[in-house]
C-alpha cells in the first residue's frame, strides 16, 4: 500500500504525546506510570522490528536492555562523567555492539533454536551483571545516584527534575525513536524484513543476503533496548539489576502481542495496559502476589480473542471500511494496466558485470547429487546457449527438481560442476547466483502472503537494483532508481496491474501462478528456469500462460520444466529427457515426439500420446 500521506502518523503522535499528560490522569495513570509506559513503548519498538517486522522472536532483549542502562549509569556514577544524553547515547551503541557480536552467533540458527539461544544469553549476562562485574554494577544494590538530565541555554538551565518534566523529556525521545522506527520499515530495508518475516527462502532466492538482514534487525533491537535501559537509570535516579532479569524480556514480549507486532504502536499500547492493569490489580484491588496470576489469564483472553493485538485490530478495522469504499467506487474508477502485456517489449535480461561467453550460458559438467545410498542424479552433462528456450521432461522421480534446484545452487552437487555466463557457481549461494542473473519460480507458490502484489514485486525488483545487501535505512522506495518502473511493468507483463495493491491471500490460483513467475520476472534475469509453471492450473489458465510465457521469452533464455507436453512443445527449440536421475536423450520437441526410447521409457511405449 502507498502511503499518500507519509507524515500524517508522525503528525498524529506527536498530538497525541502532546495531550497525554491531560488526559490520561483522569484515567487513573500516575505521572511515574506514564513515564514508565513511554520507556517500555521505546524498548518494544526495537522488539518489534526484530520480532513484528523480522519474524525473530527473541527473549534475550534484557541483555541490551540492561547493558545499555548499566553503561550510561556507570559512566555517570562511578567516572565523573557529566553529559547525561552523551552517556545514553554511548550506553545504546555499547548495546549495539553486543547485539552485533551475539547476533553473529545467535543468528546460526532459526526458529526455537534461535529463540532458545537468546534465553541463555538473557540469563547469562543476568549471572555476569550478579556475579563478577558486581563491582561495576553494584550487584543485586545497583547503581543509585544517576543525575536527571539538564540543558544549559545560556540564559538559563533546564532540569527535568519532576514527574511531568520528565514525561517531557522521555515524550520528545519516543517521538524521535518511532519516527526513526517509520523511516527504518518504510525503507528499503524494511521492505526487505517483511520479505524475511513471511518468507525468507524466497527472500533469498530474489538475491537478498537475508542473514545480513537479519543481523541488522537485531543490532537495530539492541540498540533501542540499551538506549530505553539508559532512560530507565534517568527517569529512576537509579539503575536496578531487575533489568537484566528474564522476566524483563518476557514482559517486552507479552506487551508486544498485547498491543500488536508489527505495528510498531503495539508496544506502547501493550505496555498501557500492561502497567494500567498491574498498578490497578495491586494498589486498587489489593491482589498481592496473585496480580500476576490475574494478569496473566487476561494476557491470554487478549491473545486469543485479538490475535493481531489491540493495534493490529484496530488497522484491521481501518482497513475494512477503506476496502469497502474502493469497492463502493470500483465501477468508476477501475484500475487499468498502463502497459499493453501482449504488445509491450519484455523488460531487458540484465548482465551484472559477468564475462559473456559465446554459444552457452549454462554448463553442467558431470553433476551428480547422492543422498546417502540414493542417486538423485549421475554425472548429468548439460548446457544451455544464450537466447535458447530448453525444455526438460520425464517421469515422476526422474530428478527434474532436484537437478533444477543444483543449477539454482539451492542444493550443492555432490560433485560436477557448473558454470553460469563464463563463471563458475558451483558452491554459490542462491542469492548470489541471483545477483549474476540466474533465477527461477518455484513449482509450489513462493510468494509473500501477508504483503500486498505491488510489494512482492518490489521486494523481487529491490533484489536487481540494490544488490544482496545494502544499509539504506532512511531512503524511501520512491528514491529507488527505476524501481517503480519495474514493478509496473512486471505487473503489466504478467496481467496483475489490476490487482497490485490486493494482498497476495486474495488472488484466485491462477493469478498466484503468475506472480510467481512475475517475482522471477522482476529480477531482470539473463536466464529464467521455471518448474512446472502450467502445474494446477485449469485449460483456460493454460492457454492464458502458455501466451504469457511465449511474450517473456523473446530476447530471453529459459529452462522450462512442466508435464503439460502439448503446451510445452509449444514454447522450446530443445527438450532434454531425465530418466532416472540421468540424461536419456535431447533433440527437437520434433525428434522427442518420435524417440523409440522416450517412447518406451517416459511413456511406457505408447505412441500416439507423443505424436
């Protein structure tokens, strides 16, 4: 969705932090609790682009959250050091750096495991905070005598040494905190973390290093958790141990699913209701030990009732009103492609720098895949020349996706080798070979379901424009050269201009099946290997393909796997046959057709299904 208005929400939350502290006390919040809300917003800010926008759910955020305060009120307790804002901000690149080192061992692995690891860091440095640098941090005592920030104007000396001056200062930091957090997702970057979040081989496979991604979402968290944690040790006049305790990073979590992952508001909201709730369960009912218990019962009736938060609801109902007006509308203001697909010249194959070889494009040399005592493939010889469509056929089992997944370097050979545009890829990445011009749509969709059509295809063109990694944070989509361009062409290429701005769960199979190969499309490769693109699809979406696919293939190579024969003898000059994981016979679809040994072996010698 494009933002027409890209300050409204910025304009929104500086209003409303603005009339906070006169509302909000005649709701039953205490000036501390408001300010504890904006520190807790602040730290789930961060936690939100890691988890809500990444898809990394982390329980060692206490670590950097700790870290960062601890830091700032050292150097503001124990050196002399005197610059309050200084100290955070040195606090909250210390944490950065901490992210950076334990998110390159961390990010090893994914799911549970990563997860899992995160909770030993959290109790690790929790033991080291108690332990052996109590010295430093006061131990279970802490660090008190932290200095309230002041500002010298000259004229005068601004402290903020009272409850609603605080709320002043930590308000300001917040709104500078989740304009940075817009800016950050509105980016390329953060496009990039969407693709991640919802599907992060397919990220990579459009040519992102999504590990680079990843470490930076969570060098990004730490950041904000430390520069929170230095808040925390300000607005207090003293820096707890309680922030390095898990249960720290477990209330950032359940703040987050309360409010809303991915919304970046969620957060505050959560940590609204979180605080609003525990002082009232304690101070006003009187629970005693037991808050928790309640607490916790009305956490889950939240989660389960309002799986998107209170935010992500509150979006959700947004966005059904503004989706029935554009259908209340779409009679008279149907969207029409700006592109003619059948007539439009496909977009140019683009070649990233590589040495072009005459004749082939694609060379395998005895490649070979064993998993364990079985042969997927044996000493398989194939090449493709440029400006060549190569079909590839054979029975079930004959090793088409596994052979096809080797040249897209998804899988490694277990030996051979293959060369790509005068390069040798063997053991590449499939994000690198993605960024030389190899790419490929999958036989099963792989697409971004929880992102609308217009942003699947910009994530897939990001890939060609911006290369496999690159830390433009503060840059729109709008400043990517050419970018619109070629999302709007793709769509046009592949009949979706119609329907960019439907997400993706709404789009009929057919029109899947399309943006699956528009993602590969949007790369700009110099060769596109498509598995099975005519699989599931009715007769009439055949037919609709088979033209879709003839437009894309002039001045372009492609390998084209499918069962359908009669449409894929249609589209090549060559068919290579696959029987048993080996290379049976190549020749023209001409040659195929009359081929005793294809005959006998793919189609059990039955004639007149191949004539």
């Amino acid at each position: 969705m494009q933002i027409k208005r890209p300050y409204l929400v910025e304009l929104i939350t500086a209003l409303a932090l603005v009339l906070a502290p006169f509302v909000l006390p005649y709701l039953g919040f205490s000036p501390s609790t408001i300010n504890r809300i904006l520190i807790w917003g602040l730290f789930g800010i961060g936690f939100d682009i890691l988890f809500g926008y990444t898809g990394l759910l982390s329980f060692g955020q206490s670590a950097f959250y700790g870290t960062g305060g601890m830091f700032a009120a050292y150097l503001l307790t124990q050196t002399g050091f005197s610059y309050v804002m200084a100290a955070i901000v040195l606090g909250a690149v210390v944490a950065g750096v901490i992210g950076y080192v334990i998110g390159l061992i961390a990010l090893r692995r994914t799911g549970i495991y990563f997860a899992m690891i995160t909770v030993a860091i959290a109790e690790v440095f929790f033991f080291v905070e108690f332990n052996p640098l109590s010295s430093f941090t006061g131990g279970e005592n802490g660090l008190p005598g932290v200095p309230t920030p002041a500002f010298n104007l000259g004229f005068t000396v601004f402290e903020f040494n009272t409850d609603w001056k605080m709320y002043a200062f930590l308000a300001f930091w917040y709104f500078v905190g989740i304009a940075i957090a817009l800016r950050i997702v509105r980016s390329p970057v953060g496009a990039i973390l969407s693709a991640i979040r919802d599907n992060p081989l397919r990220a990579a496979a459009l040519g992102h290093d999504i590990h680079a991604y990843k470490l930076t979402a969570f060098v990004v968290a730490a950041v904000y958790a430390g520069f929170a944690g230095g808040l925390l040790g300000v607005m207090q006049g003293f820096m707890p141990p309680e922030a390095f305790m898990f249960d720290t990073s477990g209330q950032v979590v359940m703040q987050t699913a309360i409010g809303g992952a991915g919304t970046l508001f969620g957060p505050l909201m959560g940590a609204t209701v979180w605080l609003y709730l525990s002082d009232f369960f304690q101070n006003t009912l009187h629970l005693g030990a037991t808050w928790k218990l309640v607490l916790g019962i009305v956490f889950v009736l939240l989660v389960c009732f309002l799986q998107r938060g209170i935010v992500g609801a509150i979006v959700d109902l947004y966005g059904l009103a503004t989706d029935r007006k554009s259908i209340e509308t779409a009679g008279s203001a149907v969207e029409r492609p700006s592109f003619d697909p059948v007539a439009m010249e496909p977009m140019a194959p683009r070649h990233r720098g590589a040495t072009r070889t005459p004749g082939w494009i694609l060379q395998a040399r005895g490649l070979t895949k064993r998993y364990g005592g079985i042969v997927a493939n044996s000493d398989i010889d194939f090449s493709v020349d440029h400006g060549e469509i190569r079909g590839i056929i054979g029975p079930n089992g004959a090793g088409k996706t596994t052979f096809f997944k080797m040249l897209t370097c998804e899988i490694p050979p277990t030996s051979g080798r293959i060369a790509f545009d005068g390069r040798d890829v063997t053991g590449m990445g499939v994000c690198d070979v993605c960024q030389l011009g190899l790419t490929k749509s999958y036989q099963i969709n792989q697409l971004f379901d929880g992102l609308t059509v217009r942003r699947n295809l910009t994530i897939a063109a990001l890939g060609e424009a911006r290369g496999k990694f690159r830390l433009d944070l503060f840059k729109t989509l709008r400043a990517v050269p050419g970018l619109e361009e070629q999302v709007e062409r793709t769509a046009a290429l592949v009949e979706l201009t119609a329907r960019l701005d439907r997400p993706v769960s709404e789009l009929a199979y057919g029109e899947k099946r399309r943006l699956e190969i528009g993602l590969a499309l949007a790369t700009s490769p110099s060769l596109l290997l498509l598995d099975e693109p005519l699989a599931g699809m009715s007769p009439r979406e055949r037919v609709e393909t088979v033209k879709l696919l003839r437009s894309i293939a002039r001045g372009r190579t492609m390998i084209i796997i499918d069962h359908d024969m009669d449409s894929l003898f249609e589209l090549v000059g060559k068919v290579t046959v696959l029987q048993e994981g080996r290379v049976l016979v190549e020749g023209t679809p001409g040659e195929i057709k009359t081929n005793a040994q294809v005959q006998e072996a793919y189609l059990g010698g039955v004639h007149g299904e191949m004539a």
